[in-house]
C-alpha cells in the first residue's frame, strides 16, 4: 500500500465534480443522486487501533460513511479525530462528530485543520450533551460554541479561508457540513425553523434522531419541502435497531427528544423473538422512509447491535442493488474477535 498516496478517495468511480466542496465519496452518493446509507461506531476505550477496524469491517458493502462518535453521552472513549485518522488510513469514509462541550474554539479550529490534513472529509456538528449525564459529571463543561456557530466557523475557515480572528489560512480544510435535527419534538415548526438555521449558517447535510414515527417525520419533512429547505441540504433520517421491549422502554423514558409509539413497543413485547422483530420494524420503516418525499438517506444507530447492520440494510432493499465501496483485504487483515 503506497502510503503518501490519499486512498480515501479510490475504489469508487463516482467523479469529484464543480460544486463539491470535498474529495470524499459520502459528498459524491449524495450529489450524484443515490440514497445513502450512514451508520456511527462507538469508539472503543482503548488505544488500540483494531478495535476500531473490527467494528468498521461489520459495515463493509453496506454503508457510504461511518460516523465517529465524539463523548457520546458526556462519556470518555478514544477521541472521534483519532478515529476518524485510523479509518481514513484504510479507505473508510468516516464522518468526525465535533461537540462544543469539551472546547473552546482554538481547539475546534486546531482539530478542524488536522481532521482536513488527516484526509478526512466529513464534519457533524454538535452542541454536545451535559456533563452531568456522563462518567465525568465533575469535569468543566466548556460550550464556547453551539452547533450553528460550530457551522458557521468551519464555514469561514473553508469558503473564506481564514481563521474566525481573522488570520488568514495558507490552506482551507475542504469539509462536507452536516448537523443534526430531531424533526419528534413539538411544535414541529419550530423544528423545521431551526433546520433553516442551520441550512443557513452552512449545514449541506441533516443526520436526525431515531425515527420510530412516520406521521411525525411526514409532517415535518413537508414543512422542510415546501419551504424549499430540502433543495440545498441533504436530509438522512436516524433509524434504529431496538435491543427488546425494555431498552425501548428506557430509551423512551431517559434519553431526551427520543419518541418511540406505544405500538412499536406492544409489537416488541408480543414478538417471541424481540431482537429478530426489533430488526424487521427496522427495515421497515427504513422502507418507508425511502418513499417520503426530500429524504436523501438513512442514518443507522445500533449501540451494541453493530452486527446487525449489514442484515437490516440488505433486508431493507433501501440500496435497490447498490454496493458502497468497500476497502481492499489489507495484506495482514485485521484479525475478528467478534
């Protein structure tokens, strides 16, 4: 493997085109017209870097882009940036979560150029969860930035070339700009106001929360429509894979803006196999989110149910055919241990 040559971008034929704003291949699914499919690894707490491989190497064919989760939850685990560095080296195309939580904006400027210079092309902006729900509820939560102007800085740096003090860049990190939205939260308008926010302070594509709600999504991907949000950003939708009746329960219950119907969880608890059935209600509604008008793509979430993104994402049919790139055997494979 030649090492200084950029094998992020190889084995897809899709172009680099006038318009893209990065080299990377999630960018060119979604303009090129196809329905993507995204998915997050949590990464592992360890500095080995075959942990994060192995659970990489569960999406392969699957998936367009891999997500890397930054403290999910105020919890500490090996940093997104360090991730996204080890997926980018074997050709994954990874997505580098940044959260405001935890620096001030030196330090997100800083990681922004080294992400860039690490050949990653993805960014999702975040506000970040409260320190107070973490392992670490004594540390000093920073929040010197919010998502939207998490956008609008990485959005200067890039389009104006500068640093948000003014100072000149002598090179622009080319990045793909994402954030997310949680379209299950009334009033719903309030929702779509806030997605044209953030459209407006740079956002180019949405990962939203898990979607266990059609009519809901329905409403506001509507709304999105007809305002015309849907024309300058790409919009995936969160979906995901249910453990049993009572992780859904405790979902439901302890993890803000997540709303999962009475009827999915009756569903789960009248199934003989809850895992087998949390699967299926996956794929579809995976199904029927295709068909609803401004959707560009799904975003898998799958704590602890990694393995079984493959099997819902082919039982879906929601890639008609299509198979994402997937990276060539390295010559000492990563050994399984799952």
């Amino acid at each position: 493997m030649n090492k200084n040559k950029n094998i992020a971008n190889l084995g897809d034929p899709l172009p680099v085109l006038p318009g893209h704003v990065s080299q990377g291949r999630f960018e060119r699914v979604l303009r090129a017209g196809h329905f993507a499919v995204t998915t997050e690894i949590a990464p592992p707490d360890s500095s080995d870097p075959n942990e994060v491989l192995i659970r990489a190497q569960l999406f392969d064919g699957y998936v367009d882009a891999i997500n890397a989760t930054d403290g999910s939850g105020a919890n500490c685990h090996m940093s997104s940036l360090a991730v996204c560095a080890i997926l980018t080296r074997f050709g994954y195309s990874p997505i580098i979560q940044m959260s405001c939580r935890d620096r001030n904006r030196i330090a997100i400027q800083g990681d922004v150029l080294g992400a860039a210079a690490l050949g990653v092309c993805n960014v999702l902006s975040l506000t970040g969860d409260d320190v107070s729900v973490g392992d670490h509820p004594s540390a000093k939560p920073v929040f010197d930035l919010d998502s939207v102007s998490l956008l609008n800085t990485i959005k200067i740096m890039r389009d104006e070339s500068r640093f948000l003090s003014g100072r000149p860049l002598d090179c622009s990190p080319n990045l793909f700009l994402g954030s997310t939205i949680n379209p299950f939260v009334p009033p719903v308008q309030n929702r779509v106001d806030q997605l044209a926010k953030k459209i407006k302070a740079g956002a180019q594509y949405i990962q939203s929360q898990y979607c266990f709600d059609l009519d809901l999504l329905k409403s506001f991907m509507k709304r999105a429509v007809d305002e015309g949000l849907t024309k300058n950003c790409f919009m995936l939708i969160g979906v995901g894979i249910l453990a049993s009746a009572r992780s859904a329960r405790w979902l439901r219950d302890n993890v803000p803006g997540v709303h999962i119907p009475d009827a999915v969880i009756n569903r789960l608890e009248g199934a003989k196999d809850q895992k087998a059935e949390a699967r299926n209600i996956c794929a579809e509604i995976m199904q029927k989110i295709k068909e609803i008008e401004g959707v560009s793509g799904i975003h898998i979430m799958a704590y602890k149910q990694e393995k079984h993104v493959a099997d819902v994402v082919k039982q879906s049919g929601v890639l008609e055919g299509r198979k994402p790139w997937t990276p060539q055997r390295i010559e000492n494979e990563v050994k399984e241990k799952i």
